[in-house]
C-alpha cells in the first residue's frame, strides 16, 4: 500500500499528461495555443503527452505492485521514472506555454519600461528550463520520487552531445577545430599563468591558486573537482573557489548573449567568444541555445569548443601535478590521467559525425542537397529578428511591388513565421507539401525579381526571405528530426543541470578566489571578445 | 596526543577514488557520489551511445526508409 | 550547579562563535558540574551538492574529489580538536567525535544516542559577504526552525 502511495505523483503525471493529449487531439485549445502561436506543435504535444503518459502509468503500475528490485530494468527505467517524467513535463511546459507566455508579457511590458525584457535577459525555453531547474532545487527541493530520475540529466546531455556529432561536415570540423585548438589552448594557457601570477601577487597559498586557476582557466567546476585532489586544496579554498565559478558563469550566462547580439557577432563569433569566456560546459551550451534557439549554428560551434576544453583538461591536471608533485609527492602517470578518465561518449560523438559524413541522414535520391521540407517545425521559422523585419515591411508597404500570388506567400510567411502549407489542410499531406512547395517557389521568385532590379526591397528583407527559404532547403527530414530529438535531449539535460546548482554552492562565492577569479574571468572575458571579433570569420555552416 | 579520524561521506564502500571502480560497483555509492544512475563511467557512455544509435535508427525508419 | 548535568555535548567547528562555546564550556561548565564533554564536529553533507552542474567529469573524478575532501577535512578537524587539547587542560577528559549529515540533525542524533542533557553551540553570527577572510567548511548556517522542534534536551548557546 505504501508503494502505491510513493508513486501516487506518477500516477497524477502520466494522467495529466493523457487527459491533455485528449484535450488537445479534441481541438478545445487551439485558439489558445493559436494565441501562445504553439499550435503548428499540437500534433508533437499530442503524441508525446499519450507517449509519455502511458509510459508513466505502467511504471507507476509496476513500481507499486512489486518490491524494488536490483535488476538493470529497476535501475534505469522503473526507479529513475518518476524523476524523467518530471523533467519531461517541465520541458514541455517550459517551451510550449512558458516561454510564448513571457514573450507575450514582455511586449506588453514594451510599451513601460521601453525595452523587451526577454530579449535582454534571453528568456528562451533552454534558459528558462535551467533556472526553472535552479528554482525548484533551491524552495521545495527535488522531490523525493524525482530524485533518481534528476540523476539521468547529465547522461542525457551526453546524448545530445553525441546526436550533435551528425549536424557537422569534415570542412566545419576542420575550420572550427583549428579555431578552438588556438583559442582555448591560449586562453587556457593564459588564464592558468595569469591566475598562478595574480596569487603570487597577493601572497595567496599555492594549493587555493592551483585550484582557482584550474577552474578559471579550463572548464569551471568540472577542472575544480579534477585537480582539487591533485594538489590537496583546503577544504575552504575548494568551497570559496567553487561558490565563486558557479556564480561567475550563471552571470556571464545572461550577460554574454546579450553583448553578443548588441554588437551584432554573428553565429561563428558568438560561439568561439561564449565557448572561450564561459567557465562551465552547461552554460555555454545554454547561452548558445540563448544567443540562437532557432537554428542550431551557435550551439554546435560552442560545443566544439567545448570538447576542445574537456581534451585540454587532462593536460592541465598533469601540469599542475607537475607543478605540485614535489609537494604533494603524489606520483601521477599519464594513463591514469588522460586514458583512464578519457571521456567515451565524445567516440560517440564522432561516430555519429562519420556516419553523417557518410552520407546516411540525406535522402536517397538527394545526396546533401536540394530536398525540401515544409512541414511545422519550431526551427525551420525565421529567426524574430528576422521576422519583426518583415512584418514592418508589411506595415509600410514595402512589398507593394509584387504580384498578387508573390504577396500571398509573403503574407503568408509572415502569417506562419516559415514556408509551409495551410495549418488547417496539415492532414491531407500531399495538398500540404504542394502549398507549401507553390510559395517556396513564388518566394524565390520575388529574390529573382529584386536580382533583376523589377521590384525594390531593402537587404534586411531579402536576406529574411533567403533564409527562410535556406530553412526549407538542404535539411533532409532525417537530420531535422534527429536535430529535433538533440534539441529536446539538451533541454532535459539542462534542467536537471539546474537542479544541481543549490544556493549552498552559490553563497560560497567570496575571499580571495572571488578577488583573483573576477579579474582574471573579466580579463579573459574582454580579452576573448577583442580576438574573436579580430580572427574569427563567419564559417559558412550548413 | 593527536586524534586523528578520518570522516566519511557516508555512501557505501566500492568504487573510491583509491580503487578502480569495478563493473558491479555499488550503485547507492555512484548515485551519491557522482550524481549518476550508472554503476560505472564507461556504462553511462556507452549506453548514452546505444540510445542515440537506436533513436537515429528510428528516426531513419520512420523518416527515410519506410516512407 | 553540581551534578545539573550529566553529559554536555559541545558542538563546534573551530569558528570564532564556536571557540566562545569551547571556552564556556571547559572554563565554566565542565568545572561547575563534573559533566562528561563530548565534542562533536560535524562534516556538512551537502558537499556532495558543491560539484554544481559539473557532468563532464567522470565517476571516478567525482569519486576521487569527494576521497579528497574527506580526508582533508579530517585533518583539519584533527588539527582542530589539537587546538582545542592544547588550550584547555579539561578538554584531555573529553570525548571527541566527528559525524557526517546535516548539521541540525547530525547533533540532535548524537545528542540522543550518547545520552546528553545539554548542548552548547556558539552564537549565531552575520556572515560578512565582502569579505576577504576565508572559514574552514561551508558558509551555510544551521536555521533555528530546523534545531528546535528536533532538540532531545535544553540547547545553550554561548555569550
């Protein structure tokens, strides 16, 4: 009886989730989820709410009709149930009402306080679900039934990871490796000697300046927890210098998107800087997923960065080692360092990028080329800077010039924020795919008429239909998915990542490590943003 | 006179730091210790592999070779 | 005041408000009712949560930090409670012992186990945020919501 009433929440959850699946299939919401403009995703949420629901209620079924167990089935699917479901829940919530409800209160809080507040603050669902996570943890605490499913957030974002692995080609790789590899080789090197030097400076302990720039230098807390043992950190200087490097990076989480769009980097530039300055991995990804939800340029630019990073930290363990080993007289080899700790999943990661290199995700009959897509999907739509431009275009009659058939599609992209067929015709495929074809085509027509100097638009406008329709254009319907399912992967990872940032860990900051770690984050910060405006150029990204 | 004793972290005894963590380490010990539901670190990644290889063959079925 | 108490549990972390517990009680208590001393130090488990959103590491990384801050805070305990042996002649009769969980429930536990009808623990004193002083352990302070309903016997709290 008594399990029965632990998986009492289950039982609520996988519920809740088939009775809104009813309610959506029924078509009750759609003016609502019209207005929250979610509804082109009613068939995702559909699906996924009847997926996940019966999945929970046979777990929780299971879970209290037997003792729990020790067998692999136990461990990973029936006792982590609870926590996935809850955190599926969340990103659900979070990208279906949350994030269109703050954007909603945020224009209409324009007209007050002058400026958006989430385009300042870079409200998106990926930020929103890691400080969801963050907030939850820190008033009620992770749930009891939850708290073994939280534990799989990190195994989830490994697989994202991984599925990110097929979103590159070789000339990408190639162009961003060497990028990181001087980037972040300098700047760790940097960091590293400019955090030992400052500590010399102060008269600060070796021990609490070989972990400080360790995580100042490498990649946050991960590099603090690495080489607090190797050069026998106190207790306090582990504490203050973890407090501090949390704290730095969940501000330089907010603040760097935002400079990045005021001085108008683009993509490539965004990632190096964002992949370079931000001390832990979870936060670059989420200011990456922040600078640019839409499509994933920033994201997969940062993360080769940081996979730079996590390679560059073995090394910077055995340097320090070096440096301490005297002290220490603790004797570290390289295979215990760098084999032993070797980071497998990031094998996975190239593994799915030669299998994508190999040509398996493209359509047959269309190798890497010239497929269209125009079915609903979040991330084939224009970005909304993209679209503001065009719907003021609109406004002041900028298309005036175009013909009657031209001024239907554009009207219609505006409309539907992406080139797509009818929302109303999305059950009848064929005629679906032919609207959406017919406007793709009109579209590119009205590129071709401005070519040809028939009709005047200004550059912001034709670049906004270009990509929309560079969106419809290349992407075979295998990698958008398995984008799709990445991006979900990274949403999940990151608010069970926030749920790991207790307000413990952040009210530690202070002491010396929060005097030397400002400034040498700050220098490393201004100093990145300078040279990645100077070297990188924009990487033409597919 | 010295006293010295050392403090546990109480999760169990397998898999510390000194010791490879072996395949059947004890589970309570990596769920404490590392925040993770896997009994090792090579198990995590390789099943996060397997999972993404079998959502990639899903997502090629369902959108490349049947329809 | 003889034989009012039987055994006191001191509780302290080498801070400045626990050292005026140390010297209340092995200055004035201890002296006044022959009371038997244990001193409790009690490890935060919460470093455990101290790795943040760190998942790039491995196990065995996590594994090894948390051997390191085990040990090393052993030590410093030890080095504390020789701070404490050399300052008070008293101290040399008293039971020392160190736990590991969450603070208030850690010394209401002990408290209960060993029999005690007294706890002393320091003041409660405002953490300074700006400051450049560093404290041994984590800054978190044990709540008085959390203490209280939990308490086995009367709590002093040293001047």
């Amino acid at each position: 009886m008594s399990r029965t009433k632990e998986n009492i929440p289950v039982f609520i959850m996988g519920g809740l989730l088939i009775v809104y699946g009813i309610i959506v299939q029924t078509g009750v919401l759609l003016p609502l989820l019209t207005y929250l403009h979610v509804h082109k995703s009613m068939d995702l949420m559909v699906t996924m709410s009847f997926v996940i629901g019966v999945i929970a209620l046979v777990g929780a079924v299971i879970n209290s009709s037997k003792e729990p167990g020790n067998s692999v089935f136990d461990r990973f699917v029936l006792q982590p149930m609870g926590g996935i479901v809850l955190l599926l829940i969340m990103a659900m919530a979070i990208r279906w009402y949350l994030e269109p409800l703050v954007i909603i209160m945020s224009k209409s809080l324009h007209a007050t306080l002058g400026f958006d507040v989430y385009k300042v603050l870079n409200l998106n669902y990926v930020v929103l679900g890691l400080l969801a996570g963050v907030l939850l943890t820190n008033t009620y605490g992770i749930p009891k039934f939850a708290a073994a499913g939280v534990k799989c957030a990190r195994f989830v974002l490994k697989m994202g990871v991984i599925m990110l692995g097929a979103r590159y080609s070789f000339a990408e790789l190639a162009k961003l490796g060497v990028y990181s590899i001087w980037l972040i080789g300098f700047f760790v090197l940097g960091t590293v000697f400019l955090v030992l030097w400052l500590g010399n400076i102060f008269k600060q302990p070796k021990t609490m300046t070989g972990v400080l720039s360790a995580g100042m230098g490498v990649c946050g807390v991960s590099a603090t927890v690495a080489v607090a043992p190797v050069v026998k950190a106190k207790s306090s200087e582990m504490a203050y210098t973890i407090g501090t490097i949390l704290s730095f990076g969940i501000i330089c989480m907010f603040i760097f998107p935002t400079i990045g769009k005021l001085v108008g980097m683009n993509a490539v530039q965004f990632g190096a800087w964002a992949g370079t300055g931000i001390l832990n991995s979870a936060q670059v990804a989420a200011a990456a997923l922040a600078f640019n939800a839409v499509d994933i340029k920033t994201l997969k630019v940062a993360e080769i960065f940081n996979i730079t990073r996590v390679l560059f930290l073995p090394v910077i363990v055995l340097v320090l080692a070096t440096w301490f080993g005297k002290e220490s007289g603790q004797k570290l080899s390289f295979k215990t360092v760098v084999i032993d700790k070797f980071p497998i999943f990031i094998l996975g990661f190239l593994l799915l990028f030669i299998l994508s290199s190999a040509g398996l995700f493209s359509p047959p009959e269309h190798y890497k080329g010239k497929y269209i897509d125009v079915s609903y999907n979040k991330r084939t739509e224009v970005t909304p800077e993209e679209w503001e431009v065009l719907n003021k275009a609109m406004q002041a009659g900028a298309f005036k010039e175009l013909n009657e058939s031209q001024m239907m599609a554009v009207t219609d992209l505006i409309h539907q924020r992406q080139i797509a067929g009818n929302f109303d015709e999305r059950n009848d495929k064929t005629k679906f795919d032919q609207v959406g074809r017919a406007r793709m085509s009109e579209l590119e027509g009205v590129l071709a008429a401005v070519k040809a100097k028939q009709v005047r638009l200004s550059k912001e406008v034709g670049s906004a239909i270009k990509h929309a329709i560079s969106q419809v254009h290349k992407k075979s319907k295998t990698v958008v998915t398995l984008t799709d399912c990445m991006i979900w992967f990274f949403a999940f990872g990151l608010i069970g990542l926030g749920m790991q940032i207790t307000k413990k860990a952040i009210f530690q900051a202070g002491g010396w490590p929060l005097v030397i770690g400002v400034i040498s984050g700050v220098a490393k910060a201004t100093l990145s943003f300078f040279i990645v405006l100077w070297l990188v150029k924009d990487v033409v990204l597919k | 006179m010295t006293k010295k004793k050392k403090v546990v972290i109480d999760t169990g005894d397998a898999g510390k730091g000194t010791s490879e963590i072996a395949e059947n380490a004890n589970t309570q010990e990596m769920e404490e210790r590392a925040l993770s539901v896997f009994a090792s670190e090579r198990n995590e990644d390789i099943t996060a592999l397997v999972l993404c290889l079998i959502t990639t063959f899903i997502v090629l079925l369902f959108t490349k070779w049947v329809v | 005041m003889e034989n009012m108490f039987k055994h006191i549990l001191l509780c302290t972390h080498g801070s400045d408000g626990a050292r005026k517990a140390e010297a209340l009680v092995f200055t004035q208590l201890a002296e006044a009712t022959g009371a038997k001393v244990t001193v409790l130090t009690v490890l935060d488990k919460d470093w455990r949560l101290m790795t943040g959103d760190d998942w790039l590491n491995s196990s065995k990384t996590h594994a090894d930090f948390l051997d390191h801050v085990e040990e090393q805070v052993s030590e410093e305990i030890a080095d504390d409670w020789n701070r404490i042996l050399s300052i008070y002649a008293k101290a040399r009769s008293a039971d020392f012992v160190q736990h590991t969980g969450g603070i208030a429930e850690t010394i209401t536990t002990v408290a209960r186990q060993l029999g005690c009808d007294l706890i002393v623990i320091g003041p409660y004193r405002k953490t300074k945020r700006l400051t450049l002083k560093m404290e041994k352990g984590l800054r978190d302070r044990m709540k008085n919501e959390v203490l209280h309903p939990l308490l086995p016997c009367p709590l002093m709290i040293a001047p």
